[in-house]
C-alpha cells in the first residue's frame, strides 16, 4: 500500500515531510546545530536533575511548567515574567501551537521567503492557507515592501525570522514596529539564532511592551547546545499564553525535559560559553569566502549562506553539495537555486569545509 491510497486529507496528497539529511560523516555542518558536546559538570548537573524526577514518574508533570517558565523569563530578561513566556518541544511545537490557536482552515499565514522551510508546512499540517511573500533580492525586508504585501493579503498571522533562516539576515526593529502597526494578526519574529548576533544587532524583545500581538519564538536547540533535549518557548504578552494553553496537549513537556531544561538554563554560563567562538568561525567562513571572491549574505547567525560560483549566483549547487559531500563535509543545500548554507562549528570543522571547497 502507497501513501495515495489511505484516506489521507487532499492537502497532504503529494507533499514531501521535512527531511534535512541525517548522514553519518565526519563533519556535518547542515542543520545549525551547536557543534560543542556538553561540557562534563553541565551533564552531571542534567544528569542530577532528571534522576531527580525518576521516582514521580508515575505522576504526571507540571501541564504548565512553571518553574521552566520561571527560569526562562528570568534569562531573557526584558521585564519578562513567568506569565509571558511558554515552553514546548521545541520551537517547531512553539510555531504549530500558535496556529493552532490563531490560524486553521479559513485562516492565512504570511512568511518571507526564502526563509525557514518549517513554517509553510506547519501551516500546511494545521490547515492554514501560505502566503509566500518575498523579501528583497539581497535578503533584508523593506518596510514599505513588507508592508504592501501584508496589505495585499491580509494574513491572520505573519511570520518574521530574525536572524533568518537560511540567509541569516536579521531585522531592524523598525521593520517589525512597521508591520505590527500595519498587520491585523499576530506577527511572530523567530529568533532561533538571536544568542549570535553581532553586536548592535537588537532583539525583538524590546519591542513587547508596546506590542500586545507580537510573539517572540526562541529555542534552546542552538546556542545552548540542547538540540537533543527538545525544548522552545516564547515570550508574549499573557493572553497569547493563555490561547495556546488552549491547543496545547495536557502535560506536552515530558518532567525529564522540564527537569533537564531547567538544569541547562541554571547551566547556561557555562553552555552559551561556546557562542563566541562559534561567531568567530562564522566570520572566519564570511571573510575566507569573501576573500575567495564568493558572493556572501552577512550573517548575524552560526550559519553562513553562499554563491557556490565566486563572483555570481548561478552555479549549481547540486554538484558542489555532493562534491562537499564526497569530501567528508555535510552541508545544506536550501533549495535556493546557486547557493548553499553552511553551518558554523568548530575551528576544525571550518578547516575541514574550506579545504574541501577549496
Ligand atoms: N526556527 C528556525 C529559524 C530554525 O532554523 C529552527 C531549526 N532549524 C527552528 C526554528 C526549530 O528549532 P527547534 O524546533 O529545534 O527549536
């Protein structure tokens, strides 16, 4: 039996699942992860919290992980309090409560592309219409173009990414001010990869107090090195919590992720101690690349995208991406026609994917 032949709803009839290759090779720089393993007194910590849970197993968690919650808000800062912020398995669940508690069939969601893959298919999966709107050729967004095109559909919900994924521009602020004031809906600014901004690069956290639908996405999958452990959240004006508390699955945070989350954030000197140095190899990737005569986005991200061709944007980034490959070195190709992503990790990683592009 074929997919097609089950009683499958018409809108998932030929779509493709999210599938980023999981290779085994030596150096696999194509999903942003955080390429530092956990430092020893920071697994013995984890470790203590989630045997700490062990025995009240037989109970089920905190529906509404307060004390994440609280740990949380505490870190981001901003005047931010447990009522602010919510937690799920990772961004993605963060992303797909939101739609299911402000889009669904009837509704629209509007994104900027090229940006993150996940978003149209998270509408896709709650039944909400995808605006693909465009950001500008060099990557950044306009205010005014942004706000034609927010005018144009009228989305119930409108997806910013900043830093963005996979070009790994960020936002002015100013932008995201232009499109709440314009936007009907809830505006939702993914900031995955906010721990590496440059400096001067603000955050949209700033924006909250002035902004009642504005929702700050945040994950603990890449600066903190915590891809593994599965854990998102937002920070929101309180009603927006209340909404996806709402859609949300009674006790969707297992007490292990609860507990192991809490201990990483108590952790997180010592887990965001890698941030610099991974900002360091990502302008390293830039400047080498630029030097190279490659065409380079800036990035404000642990990730670096480029014109596989120097100089222009029109070589095949199929060929490159398998000869990378056959090298030893897993990078992502985003399906943006001549360029590639790379992800920024190690010195020796980036030894390793400059050598092999070489
Ligand atoms: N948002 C963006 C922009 C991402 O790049 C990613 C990870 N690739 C995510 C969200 C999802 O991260 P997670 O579900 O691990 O929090």
């Amino acid at each position: 039996m074929r997919i097609d032949d089950l009683p499958i709803r018409d809108d998932l009839r030929g779509q493709t699942p999210y599938g980023a290759p999981q290779l085994d090779v030596a150096v696999r720089l194509n999903t942003n992860e955080n390429s530092y393993p956990l430092p020893d007194d920071v697994v013995e910590a984890i470790g203590k919290a989630v045997q700490g849970e062990l025995r009240d197993l037989n109970r089920y968690p905190d529906r509404d992980a307060m004390a994440l919650r609280t740990v949380l808000a505490d870190y981001l800062g901003h005047g931010l309090s447990p009522a602010n912020v919510w937690a799920a398995n990772g961004s993605n669940e963060v992303q797909q409560q939101l739609l299911q508690a402000f889009g669904g069939p009837g509704r629209k969601a509007l994104g900027f592309g090229p940006s993150y893959s996940m978003h149209p298919l998270l509408a896709l999966g709650t039944g909400t219409d995808w605006i693909g709107a465009l950001r500008d050729p060099d990557f950044g967004l306009d205010p005014v173009a942004a706000v034609a095109q927010i005018e144009e559909h009228d989305p119930d919900l409108v997806f910013l990414c900043s830093p963005n994924n996979p070009t790994g521009t960020a936002l002015d602020p100013e932008v995201i001010a232009a499109v709440l004031d314009r936007a009907r809906g809830v505006v939702i600014v993914d900031e995955a990869y906010a721990e590496f901004a440059r400096a001067g690069t603000p955050s949209a956290l700033t924006l909250l107090p002035e902004h009642p639908r504005l929702i700050v996405s945040r994950t603990m999958s890449k600066a903190f090195g915590f891809a593994g452990g599965r854990l998102g959240y937002f920070a929101a004006h309180p009603a927006v919590v209340e909404a996806v508390q709402l859609v949300r699955l009674p006790y969707h945070l297992s007490a292990l992720t609860q507990a192991a989350a809490r201990a990483a954030v108590a952790q997180r000197d010592a887990l965001l101690a890698t941030v610099e140095a991974i900002k360091e190899q990502r302008d390293r990737i830039v400047d080498t690349l630029r030097e190279r005569g490659y065409r380079v986005a800036d990035s404000d991200a642990n990730f670096v995208l480029f014109a596989v061709s120097p100089g222009e944007a029109s070589g095949n980034q199929k060929v490159t991406w398998q000869r990378l490959l056959d090298r030893g070195v897993l990078i992502r190709d985003v399906g943006l026609p001549g360029w590639l992503r790379v992800t920024a990790g190690t010195p020796a990683e980036t030894d390793a994917f400059l050598e092999a592009l070489g």
